[in-house]
C-alpha cells in the first residue's frame, strides 16, 4: 500500500527518530511510504489554545498536502484525533465548501500508526526485537478521542525479547495538555510527578507511548531527576531489529 | 449573571498553585475521590445499557432544551394549578429578594436549607443575612462549611477538602451543644449533627431547596438526597421556596427512569441514594401549606445560545467530572472560584458570569483536555469540546482587554509559530535554527537558562526542554529519501544545512542523555 | 412583600416575559411559532432496559430483599399468614430497647389485623393513631411508626410511600428513629420503569432506599443521620410458599 506519513511538527523539529521509524517499520511490512513536503501542522496547539483563527490555513495546508492518498499515518494519537475530530468542524465553520469536502474526503484515511497496522493492515507482530523491560503510557487521546484501545500493548507484546510492564493508573493524564503546562505548570508539575514515580514503580527501563508530547513532558522530568528511565515513541520499539 | 460570595478572587492558575501548597489538602482530596472513583465505576458497570441510558437522557435534555419555552409554560401551569405560586427570577438579586420578601411574609427571621446549587450560585445566605434572616444549612456537608466559615470546594460533597479530624475540630469549636468526647467517627459526627439540627426542623415554618428535577407534565419537582435533611426541609416547614434552574426540567414523570438510574450511581455510586421525595404544588393535611417556586436564569439564557456551550445546560450536578478530572483531584474545588467547581464548572461557570473578568477566562484552561470528564459524565456533555469553543470566545474576549496580563506574550508567541507553521519553508528554516543551537541547551535540555525563559519558566522548574536533533525529519527525507517525496511536492531547497553526519540513533528520544 | 415576590404583579410579569423573551431567542423560536412537540419528544431514542433483572427469569421478591439489605435495611420475609406475630415481635424488640413508655405512631387505613398481635408481644405498649395529627415534637417522642408502602423495586432496593392509606402523611414516617414497613410481594416491581408508571405524580412520593445515611465524611457511607436511622422491613410473601 502507498501510505503518506503526516510526521507532525513536533516529531519532525523535535523527534525525528520517531518519523523515521515509522519510515523502517512499514518498509519493513513492505509498503511504499511517501512523504507530503509541504506538510507543517495539524494546528492542535493554536485550536486547543482558543486561536481557532490561526488553526483554519493549517487545516488548510493540511488538506492540500494530504489530498488524493488512499492511508495517511501519523505517530502522533493527539495530532490524528485533532485531524479526525476537529478538522471538519472547522473546516465547516469557514464557510469554504470546496474545503470541507476535501477535509471531508481526507479525515477517514488519518490513522495513528499502531490503528493503521492492527486495523488497516491487520498486522500485530511487525518483526521487532528489544529485549528491554518496557511500561507504556496511553495518552489521553489515545484512550478516549481515538480510543485506539489496546491496539499498541497487542503489538508490544509481538515484539521479541520486550518485557512488558504494567503502568500503575495508566489511564490517568501526565499533566501536559499543551499550553496547559506553561499556563498552569504547578498543577502540570504535580500530575507529571505522579505519572513519573508510577513510572519507576514498574522498574522499566524505558517508558513508550504513542505521542511524542506526552513522552517530551514526562521525558524531561524524568531526565531532570536522572531517573535512568529512556523514553521512546511505540514506532521506535517497532522499529527496533536484532 | 452574578456570584456575589466569589468576587475578587484570584484566577486559577494562583488559586492552584495555593492549593497545591497545601498537603493535608491534595490527601484528602486524592482519598475522597479516589474512594469514590472506583465505587462509581462498579455501579456503573453493573447496568449493562448504561451508554443507551446515557444517549437517552441527553436526548431528552437536548429536546428539553430546545423547547423550554413550551416546558416552563407547562410546568407554570400545573404547578399553579396544584396550589403553588410560581415567581420568575432574572438574576440573583431578584431570586435572592423573592425568598426574603417571602419568608418575612411568612412572618419568621430563620429558614432551614437543603443542600442547593442555585441558592449557592445566587448568594441567597448572605442576601438573607443581610436581610436580618438566619439560613440554616442542613446537609451535613454544608453544615461543615457553614460552621468552618468556609466555602464548599464541591457539587455533591461541599466540604470534600476536610478530613475527619478537622470536621471534630470545628464541630466542637462551633457548635455549642456538641457532645463532651466527640471522636472523628464518622457516624459519631453524623450523631452530633442530628442532634444538633433537631430543634431547628422541628420548629421550622420556612423551608428552602432547589430540585434535581422539574416535571413539566405534571408539575412535579424532586429532590434526591441521603440524610433525611431534604425531608425535613420539603416537609414540616409551613412555607416551602424552591429554587429551580429553568434547565433543570424534564418534559415527563417518565423520564424519571432515566435519570433516576443514571444521577445516584454516577454521584454517590449508590444503586439508589436513601431518600427522593417528589411534590407536586401542596397537598392538604400533609407538608407545607403554601409552596412557591422560583425559576432563575441567572446567566443560563446566555449559555442557552451558544450551540456548543449549551450542552453544559444538561448537566444534572452529580459531580462524576469532579471525582475523575486529575487537576480537580490536585487542586480541589476552591480554585474555580465559583459554586460550580471542577470540569462542568469550568465550562458553567465562564457561561453563567460571562467571560470578562480575568479569573472567568483562565477557567476554562484549567484543564488538560484529557477527555475524562467526557467519559464519565452521564448527560455526555463533551467538555473538552465546549473547553476549546470556550477558549476562543476568552482569546477573542481578551482582544479587546484592558488588563494586564500574560496574553500579549502568549498571544505574540503562538503569532509566530503560527506564522512559522503556515509554509514549509519558514518551518524547515526554524528547524535549522534549532538544530543549529542545540548545543546551547546543555546536557540532556537542563542547561541553566532554559529556567529563565519567558512563558516557559514554569515548565523547566522541574521539566528539561528537549534538545532539538542535529537534522529534522524532513531535512532527513530530503537528504535520502528525497525520490519518494509525493510527485505534486517540489523537492526541498535547503541551503546552508547543517552537515548531517551522524547516523540515526536508534534510541531517539531528544531528551535523552547524549 | 416586594413587588417580584407577587405573582402577577407588574415586576413580576416583567421578569417573566424577559426570561421566557431570552429562552424564545436562544433556542431561535418565536413565540407561538408551529411546532410538534409532542412528536418530537415521542420520537426521542429510548433503547435502555425496561428492568434489568427480567421478571420471567429472576425471583424480584428476592432480589429486593437482597438489595434493601445491601443498604443496610434489617430485611426479614415472613408469610403473610405469619405477619401479625412478626409484626408484634419487632415492636416488641423495639418498645424493650425504646424503655418504659415506649409508644408507636400508626397511620389511618392499616390492613386490619396487622396490629391484632402487637398486645401480646408487649403487654402495655401504646399504638397511637394520627388523628388528630402528632405535632413533630410528640412524633419526635415516639418509638417507631408502623407502614405500609404503595410498591416497591427490586433493582435498587427501594420502598416507596406515595402517602395514601396505610402510610399516612410524609412526616410520619420521617420524625420517628424507627420505621417498620411492610411490603407485600405483590407489590414489588422489578425496576424503575414499571414502578414509576404505578405512581400518581399528583401525590406525594417518597423513595427510601435503607435507612438514612451520609457520604459527606471522606466519602464514607455512614447510616443514620435525620430520618429513621433504622429501616425494618418485612416482605410479606404468599402463604403457599410457607
């Protein structure tokens, strides 16, 4: 299948390794990935602030630079629920016809990579190998916009050699939400801390997730207290071989 | 709309950061709701049609909703027409004047209360004192509070924030007639407060509540409760004042299976809760004689035209929202600065007041969108959605601003990242930028500096900032993939990019150690 | 009293049609604009259960008897030919801890025969009818008050006095610490929905579900706060079963 990869801004500054895993893992399962250039940003950061004036040229921009694919995957579950949940809308309320039809036609075909193989391609076990004890975090939109369910944990579990952990109250935010955690950083802070020491309890030596924000904030918290916890996007566990 | 008894308090984000200050606090409010988290979650599951139940009570008060003009002539109709007198109140003032006029009508300077959000919205306690009249708070919760000289930090449980031994410690500060020996047990507390509100509902002759529920059809108002306070109050007093929420109506005494399977399990996580009386005007030889009803907007016209903010309306105050939302859990009630505390509140409230103060526009950021609150709720208001249609409304309240505040910064940096983000090309540019710089940020994104940046100094307290990459993705594609770039994208120019070199890492997480 | 507070006065009407003014706009519709309410509301969706334990299937006596008990009610079944001596031991058990004096309130139109045994099991206990009404003071005083009930539920373990004969009016079985009822297994229905349909909205309904209680400590259900803090029921099954 010809899949375009929508990286997201943040994994594109931010993470690339994350992009390009997801690059090797469906090369791997033999599919042809190709990549819009003239993608920036799914606009998530402007909307969720209230810029909602801001967000339109990206969906915009989305639009004209994802139009025509058959599958469209992302690593990022937030920026695929934003996609999926609010392009339309706002796409809408432009009042642009010729634009909410091309938003229309585009926003069943974003998938979130670890819904993309389970669903779309029907793949669990995509040939990785990382003899690590691993505890993964499911993000917010995750569970509860795209509720992707279990969909990451089933393919974690194909991966040789991982030693899956259980995160304690997983389903509980790690307190980013966005500018949330700038403008309210204490109370993002004390739901980090929290997150983190569920984080050590499992003894994992890396902590995954199907979102960079998430694994960014509750990263650099742990990388400030020097836990000795890595964190790692699901697609680079994915893409990881002997 | 106004909440007299929450002016001048400050905004979330300084309201939280006290709050969290305090840790005898975030334990109590981490037990309470924790404890009544999981207990939700069983009574929920144990209705195996609880997502059509919940479809069929949002349908019923979205329809409500759009015909509640029809339904409050109807309610105003019966209610008369089984002997209650029905008064229309605009705002706070005009409700909080209706119940003062009456109970000194009725000839008595002390009114017994049962636990109610609107009479709490309107400051009806404080308007009375002022009127000379005693309130007499009845529910144990709001007794506590009353007693403390506090403010409720909760929907269903306004003194949520005090352990055991605190409720000891102003029982035997303020009531006088508390037992010699009171122990925290609970139920010895509960005794104390029996004993204590005893006289006063049995010499009662105004009583004043609000109502879970309105029935159109028949006329009928409900009060759901557990002490047998509500009772008291519905019951022995000569003279009864509700005071109703135009949304709180339902069209039909049917609908009652619905809500009443619904509101006890999502609040109190009870099959039932002990007690729901319902009345319909007054019945001769049994309770109040004379019953008046008061129908308050207060703000909720407002939120009645906004097609996304509208759906707030439906909620029927179990506080579900409160007990799951994890900044609610760490920060409790008092930091929303209004009755109506938590989730719902954040998007209530800013509705109800309207947004032009600084501390209605921080409410609705009080929240990290984490979708909890949606899950749970049993009218499935999506409060995240009406959170962001919120937030635009106070960015675009804030345009016309005069106060001072951080938005100019805000406003200047989400400018230029929207100016970076709308081509390509600036974006592939400030990427390189970023790479260029990342050896400024120290090892693994703790260097110094990053604590002092402006907007950002809340985050690098405790958090490192990621170290940008040595080459972005798309500088990565350009540079080896570039024949695979979709036919219609023109290949990237990149002049000046810094020399990649190193090889993908397999562990790329930016914040890693290097 | 104030303007506003008279129905009908002109600051009264005032505020009236300024509230229903508001709602009219909000909600787009003109007074007196052509609309179907009624077939809008008989269309709304109603896919839930009409009782969550099938009648057909499960014994609803049982299960009533079970969930009362769940919240704390002292449950007992007797037949009903049994139900005059049950019903003079428990006032009997309650007049001894009541003390000397012990006296019960009873409401006007209790089935005959259900007091004929209450003198034998205490000699001297007094029964005291409502008419003329005990004032909240004597009701404060008694012992206990002896009811019936219009129906009860099964699901939610629910008694419920619409206040007819039998019952008597709501303050009696409210004042008084102890309330014994008496339900008839014919009266039980299985959940809210058949229950509902079986009561007159124009009387006064009372729904108690075990005795009083509070959560407001921590959350903690604690029982016994302002009404009855003891709920004695008895379920009075059909003689044949024995």
């Amino acid at each position: 299948m010809r899949i375009a990869l929508f990286v997201t801004c943040l994994t594109d500054t931010l993470y690339p390794e994350a992009g390009k895993s997801v690059v090797r893992v469906l090369d791997r399962l033999g599919h042809q990935v190709v990549f819009p250039m003239e993608q920036t940003c799914c606009g998530q950061l402007h909307f969720n602030t209230g810029y909602r004036a801001q967000s339109l040229p990206l969906v915009r921009g989305f639009a004209e630079a994802f139009g025509g694919f058959d599958a469209i995957v992302t690593p990022s579950a937030s920026c695929a629920a934003m996609v999926r949940e609010y392009h339309p809308q706002l796409a809408e309320e432009s009042g642009d016809r010729g634009l909410a039809r091309a938003v229309a036609e585009i926003t069943p075909r974003v998938h979130e990579l670890s819904m993309l193989l389970t669903d779309v391609l029907g793949v669990t076990d995509v040939g990785a190998s990382f003899p690590h004890r691993v505890t993964y975090h499911p993000s917010c939109h995750s569970l509860r916009m795209l509720r992707i369910g279990d969909a990451p944990l089933r393919l974690l579990r194909s991966v040789r050699g991982l030693d899956l952990s259980e995160l304690p109250a997983a389903d509980v935010c790690c307190g980013f939400g966005g500018t949330f955690s700038v403008k309210n950083p204490g109370v993002s802070a004390a739901m980090c801390a929290d997150k983190c020491a569920a984080v050590l309890s499992t003894g994992a030596d890396v902590l995954c997730a199907a979102d960079s924000s998430c694994l960014m904030h509750i990263g650099g918290a742990l990388a400030r207290q020097r836990a000795g916890v890595t964190t790692m996007h699901l697609a680079e566990i994915l893409a990881s071989t002997r | 709309m106004s909440m007299p008894t929450y002016l001048g308090m400050p905004a979330f984000p300084e309201a939280a950061a006290e709050a969290l200050a305090n840790p005898q606090l975030r334990r109590n409010l981490a037990h309470a709701t924790g404890t009544i988290r999981t207990k939700r979650a069983a009574a929920v599951a144990e209705l195996t049609d609880w997502d059509e139940l919940r479809a069929a009570a949002k349908a019923i008060k979205d329809h409500t909703l759009a015909n509640l003009d029809h339904y409050l002539l109807q309610l105003e109709e019966k209610v008369t027409a089984a002997g209650g007198q029905v008064h229309w109140a605009d705002g706070a003032a005009e409700a909080n004047a209706i119940v003062a006029s009456l109970t000194r009508a009725a000839g008595t300077d002390t009114v017994v209360k049962v636990k109610s959000m609107a009479t709490q919205e309107t400051g009806l306690n404080e308007a009375l004192a002022a009127e000379g009249i005693t309130a007499i708070e009845t529910d144990l919760a709001e007794l506590i509070v009353q007693l403390g000289r506090d403010r409720p930090s909760h929907i269903l449980v306004p003194a949520i924030h005090r352990n055991r031994a605190e409720i000891r410690e102003i029982f035997r500060r303020e009531m006088p007639d508390a037992p010699a020996g009171l122990t925290d047990d609970p139920a010895e507390l509960a005794a104390a407060a029996r004993s204590h509100l005893r006289r006063a509902f049995l010499s009662a002759t105004v009583g004043v509540s609000g109502a879970n529920f309105a029935i159109a059809e028949t006329g009928s108002l409900v009060v759901l409760e557990s002490e047998g306070n509500g009772r008291m109050c519905l019951t022995l007093p000569e003279t009864l004042i509700s005071v109703v929420g135009i949304e709180k109506l339902l069209p039909s005494w049917r609908d009652l299976e619905v809500f009443l399977a619904l509101l006890p399990r999502s609040s109190t996580a009870e099959r039932m809760n002990p007690y729901i009386s319902t009345w319909t005007g007054v019945r001769p030889g049994d309770g109040p004689r004379a019953f008046h009803l008061v129908l308050l907007d207060n703000g909720r016209t407002t939120a009645l035209a906004d097609k996304i903010g509208r759906q707030a309306l439906r909620c029927i105050k179990c506080s579900a929202c409160l007990n799951v939302c994890p900044v609610y859990e760490r920060v409790g009630g008092h930091a929303y600065g209004s009755p109506y505390p938590g989730p719902i509140g954040a998007i209530l409230t800013p509705q109800l007041r309207g947004m032009s103060s600084a501390a209605d526009q921080a409410l609705p950021y009080a929240s990290t969108l984490c979708g909890a609150c949606y899950d749970v709720c049993p009218v499935a208001i999506n409060i995240p959605e009406a959170l962001v249609h919120l937030r635009s409304l106070a960015v675009d309240s804030r345009r016309h601003a005069r106060f001072q505040t951080d938005f100019p910064a805000e406003r200047l940096a989400l400018g230029a990242v929207a100016w970076t983000l709308r081509g390509r090309r600036r974006l592939a540019f400030a990427q390189r930028a970023a790479s260029a710089s990342r050896k400024l940020f120290g090892a693994s994104g703790s260097a110094a500096w990053t604590r002092r940046l402006p907007l950002l100094g809340g985050w690098t307290r405790t958090r490192n900032l990621p170290v940008p990459p040595p080459e972005s993705f798309r500088a990565w594609w350009a540079r080896t993939r570039q024949d695979d770039a979709s036919p219609d994208s023109p290949p990237e120019i990149a002049p000046g990019l810094p020399s990649p070199g190193t090889a993908p890492r397999q562990t790329g997480s930016g914040t890693a150690d290097e | 009293m104030s303007d506003w507070a008279r129905p009908g006065s002109p600051g009264a009407a005032v505020s009236r049609e300024r509230v229903l003014g508001r709602v009219r706009a909000a909600i787009g519709r003109a007074q007196g604009a052509e609309r179907d309410v009624a077939a809008e509301y008989a269309a709304l969706p109603r896919g839930y259960l009409r009782a969550h334990h099938d009648p057909a299937e499960h014994d609803i006596v049982a299960l009533f008897a079970e969930r009362a008990a769940d919240y704390r009610a002292v449950v007992e079944s007797v037949t009903t030919a049994a139900l005059p001596a049950a019903i003079a031991r428990v006032i009997a058990d309650r007049a001894r801890a009541g003390g000397t004096g012990a006296w019960f309130a009873v409401p006007a139109g209790l089935p005959p025969g259900w007091l004929s045994r209450v003198a034998d099991g205490t000699p001297g206990v007094r029964l005291a009818g409502d008419d003329p009404p005990l004032s909240a003071l004597e009701l404060d005083s008694c012992a206990g008050v002896v009811t019936g009930c219009a129906l009860a539920i099964a699901e939610t373990g629910t008694i419920v006095l619409d206040h007819g004969p039998g019952q008597g009016r709501r303050a009696l079985t409210l004042v008084p610490d102890f309330h014994l009822v008496v339900v008839r297994h014919d009266q039980v229905a299985a959940d809210l929905p058949d229950a509902l349909a079986g009561l007159d909205p124009a009387l006064p309904q009372t729904l108690i579900s075990g005795p009083s209680a509070t959560s407001d400590i921590e959350l903690v259900r604690v029982e016994g706060v302002h009404g009855p803090r003891t709920l004695h029921v008895l379920i009075a099954t059909a003689d044949c079963q024995g």
